[in-house]
C-alpha cells in the first residue's frame, strides 16, 4: 500500500479535487450545525450527485462532507446547550457552561484542536488496523456488547453532579424509554400504548432536540437575559487558550481518542457511546471530578477526541468486512457498491489508492473544518451575548425543524416536545439529563445483547471471555472509585485540625 501513498496524494491535490473537498467539508458542517441533521443525511443528499462521476471525486466529496459533521454539531452545543448531532450531546455538558462564563471561544478553540487531532489519531489506526483489522473485529461477540454497554451505564455513577439518587432516579427513568416498542428478542411490543409509531423504540435525534434544544429555549426564554454571565467588552478572546488546553491535557486527548477508536470499530454501537465513556472516564480519572458539568475544559476535549477518532476506527469493518461501523458508514458503505466498489480484502488488493485516497480526505477535511471553526470563533462566541428572549425563539424553531425534517414525520415533532418539557422540568428540580441520555443510548443495546449472551452461552457467558471479563473488572473499578474518593477525602476531613 505505501507505493501508492504518492498517487493517491496526486489525485487529492489535483484539481477539481480540493474545491470537492471544500464543498464537501462546508457542505457537512452546516449539516451538523443544524439539530436533527447529520452524517447519515448529508450522505443522502450528495448520493445521487455522485452518479456518474469520476470515482475518486466522489469519495473526496463524500468523506469531506462526513469528517465536518462532528465539529459542526459541537458548535450549536457549546454555544446554545444544543447539540447539532447526537454524537455532540457530551460537548454540551462542559462546553455550555464556559459559553455562560464568557469562555465560549475556549471552548470552541479547545474542541477543534481535539476534533482535528483525534481525526489525525482515528487516520493513523485505520492505517496501521486495515492489514490485521480482521482478528481485532472479531474479538467482538455478544458478551463484549454487553460489557460495553454496562460499562457506558457506570458512567453515571460517575458524572451525576449532586445527588447521586437523583442520578439513579432519572436512569432508570432512560432505561424505561429504552424498553418501549419491539422487544429484540420475542418481537412483542412492549408499552406502545396503542400508537403505530412507537413500535420502533423512541427515537434518538427527536429525543435529544427534545431534552436540549428544546428544553433549553423554554428555560431561555423564561430566564431573560443573555446566555452570557459576563459583560460584553468588545472583544472575545481565549482561542488559543483553547487550543493550548488540549496540549496541557494530552495523555487524557490520547486516550479518548483511544477510546473512540475501538468503540468505532465495533459494530453497530454508534458515536454516542464513545463520546459517553470518554467524558466519563475523563471525570473518573480526574483529581477534582466535582469541577465538571460547571465548565470544565476537560469534559470539552474528552468527547470530542473520541467524537473525530471513532470514524478511523468505523471505517475498519467498513471497508475489512462490508460490516458499517454505524449509521453514516452504511449509506458510506452503499455508496461504495453503486460507485461499482466493493469493501473488503480484495479492495486493499486491487484498489489500494482508494483506501488512501479515503484516509487523506478524512484528514483534510476535518483540518479545514477546524481551521474555519478557529478562525469564526470569534464571531460565532457573539452569539452568546444576544438577548435570550431572541434567541430562544430560534432555536425553538430550528430544533422542531430538524426534528421533523429527520425522517419528514409529525411524531418526531410531538415526541420533541413531550422530551423538551420534560428536560425542562429536570433541570428546574435538579434531574440530570445526561443520565437519561446514556440510559436511552445504551438500554437498547444493553437488554439485547444480555438475552443473546444468555441464550448461546448462559450465565458463564459474561466471564468465560478475556475481553469481557477485561470490560467488567473496569466496570466494577468505575463504580467503585468515586465512593473510595469519597471515602477518602471524608477521612483526610476528619483527620485534619478543626475540620479544614
């Protein structure tokens, strides 16, 4: 494959190449700046523009419009508590915070530093991951799924800020959501309630716009005032505060891009549940955890690390087995069979180039989405000093916008706004919303893959497996840490003079 690095770099920087690039890149980001849009879509968008085309230009400008979309969504959640994309929810939780504080070009820097570095990090595992990627897939059963997704559910323990019951509470409450509609394994419908449309589950993009953008345009509009806590002086700074932010914390970047990586290679899972477990383990592994969720810049660079590094790592089923890593990989995946291409080894065999072709695309277009995000932080950071009674509104609007337009159904809109009154109502009594996220993200997963265990292998199942087995000792480990730190530091208290 390294005798075709340099022709495959020739047909990247050959015109009309980068203007595809280009347009591809501002294409994707403005899909992943708008709620409910996303990779999945604005692959179907260009889809039948491709047609025809020279196949080289086509994959240019489809992987260009894919590597934008996840920056683009952190940009709405750090600015306005609205991820443009699922996979943005985490940024939200530190990111938003700063924007109140004043800090929201910090945070932008910090996230398209970590964005376009973890794009760097996922390009080089896929490099080094194509020859052997086939035994590392198939590491992967039943039992791994499930431990994964346990281990993405201890997150909560972890970042749940004040009452860890509350925490639990609005769990439990996730899980409920993730029970409704066909069971996976007996195919009967559970609590749909009589309504066609909840036979497919609850959906996640309408339920995400309900617990963020809308929930947060109604608490906006009640509050008056701007998003921004600080005066406006004139100027807004803290870029490259940002950008040196993920250099000073570069052991936590690299293993949430770590993270982001396998979790990208396995199956099925999907973008979330990397951005989840890599903001919980950046909380967990952290010596003042009670700073997250007020604005730490820690819990920006965490997700998005793993956000960008998670498509390196999807595209290792992609383009090994024909097996899409997550959603955007399978239209990916269809477009590369119409294009007349077929993933697999004999792919790597007879059209190396194109592989290069894709991993050099991914690099540059998340770098020139990074380099538009450093440079219009300035300008996007104003935002936060408007008037919320004008913003929310807009956002309101946008949000049940990009909820309809996800899948063009009425219900999508309904279900946004039961979710954005009940977002509403959690925060207002002290509930946190990313525990009802991760439950929802991960309960489907969770009760298929536990059945599907029981059934091939029994109980013994969960433990007979070395990866498993790996995955539930740091489960048990992530549960138990935050009550030994607890423990500690009540006795370091008491042990002190006068309490102090």
């Amino acid at each position: 494959m390294l005798e075709s690095a340099l022709p495959a770099l020739q047909i990247l920087l050959s015109w009309p190449a980068p203007l595809y690039l280009l347009l591809g890149t501002l294409l994707g980001m403005l899909f992943g700046i708008l709620p409910g849009l996303g990779g999945p879509q604005v692959l179907a968008l260009l889809l039948p523009i491709t047609y025809g085309m020279d196949v080289n230009l086509a994959i240019v400008l489809l992987v260009g419009s894919m590597s934008s979309i996840a920056f683009g969504g952190s940009i709405p959640a750090i600015l306005l508590n609205t991820p443009g994309t699922g996979q943005s929810a985490a940024t939200c939780f530190d990111g938003f915070p700063l924007a109140q504080q004043g800090k929201a070009g910090m945070a932008i820097g910090a996230a398209a530093t970590a964005s376009c570095l973890g794009a760097i990090f996922g390009a080089l595992v896929l490099t080094i991951l194509l020859p052997i990627g086939k035994h590392v897939v198939l590491l992967f059963s039943y039992p791994e799924y499930f431990m994964l997704a346990l281990m993405g559910l201890s997150v909560i323990a972890v970042v749940s800020q004040g009452s860890l019951w509350k925490g639990l509470a609005a769990a439990g409450l996730g899980l409920t959501f993730s029970t409704i509609g066909y069971d996976p394994i007996t195919g009967s419908a559970r609590f749909t309630f009589g309504s066609d449309y909840l036979w497919d589950g609850i959906r996640l993009v309408p339920a995400f716009i309900g617990l963020f953008a809308v929930g947060e345009s109604i608490d906006l509009f009640l509050k008056k005032g701007k998003i921004s806590q600080v005066p406006y002086t004139g100027k807004i700074g803290g870029v490259m505060e940002g950008i040196l932010s993920v250099f000073r914390n570069f052991g936590l970047f690299l293993r949430c891009s770590s993270i982001g990586c396998i979790i990208g290679i396995i199956p099925g899972v999907g973008g979330a549940v990397s951005n989840f477990i890599a903001y919980g383990h950046a909380v967990q592994s952290s010596k003042n955890p009670e700073s997250f969720g007020t604005g730490d810049i820690r819990g920006v660079i965490a997700p998005e690390a793993a956000n960008d590094s998670k498509d390196g790592g999807a595209l290792v089923p992609t383009l090994i087995f024909g097996i899409p890593g997550s959603l955007e990989m399978a239209v990916f995946l269809g477009a590369l069979i119409v294009m007349g291409l077929e993933p697999g080894p004999r792919m790597m065999l007879d059209r190396p180039e194109i592989i290069l072709v894709l991993i050099y695309t991914l690099v540059a277009g998340n770098i020139i989405c990074s380099l538009i995000g450093l440079f219009g932080a300035g300008y996007l950071s104003r935002l936060t000093f408007f008037p919320s009674s004008l913003l929310a509104p807009v956002i309101f609007m946008l949000a049940l916008m990009g909820s309809y337009l996800t899948h063009g159904m009425i219900h999508d809109v309904v279900l946004s706004l039961v979710f954005g009154i009940l977002a509403f109502a959690m925060k207002r009594f002290g509930f946190p919303r990313i525990a009802v996220v991760i439950a929802i993200v991960l309960g489907g997963l969770a009760q298929k893959t536990f059945h599907q265990t029981l059934m091939l292998w029994g109980i013994k199942g969960f433990f007979i497996r070395p990866i498993a087995l790996g995955l539930f000792l740091v489960t048990v480990g992530m549960i138990a840490i935050p009550f030994v730190q607890n423990f500690l530091r009540k006795r370091r208290a008491a042990a002190s003079p006068e309490g102090t």
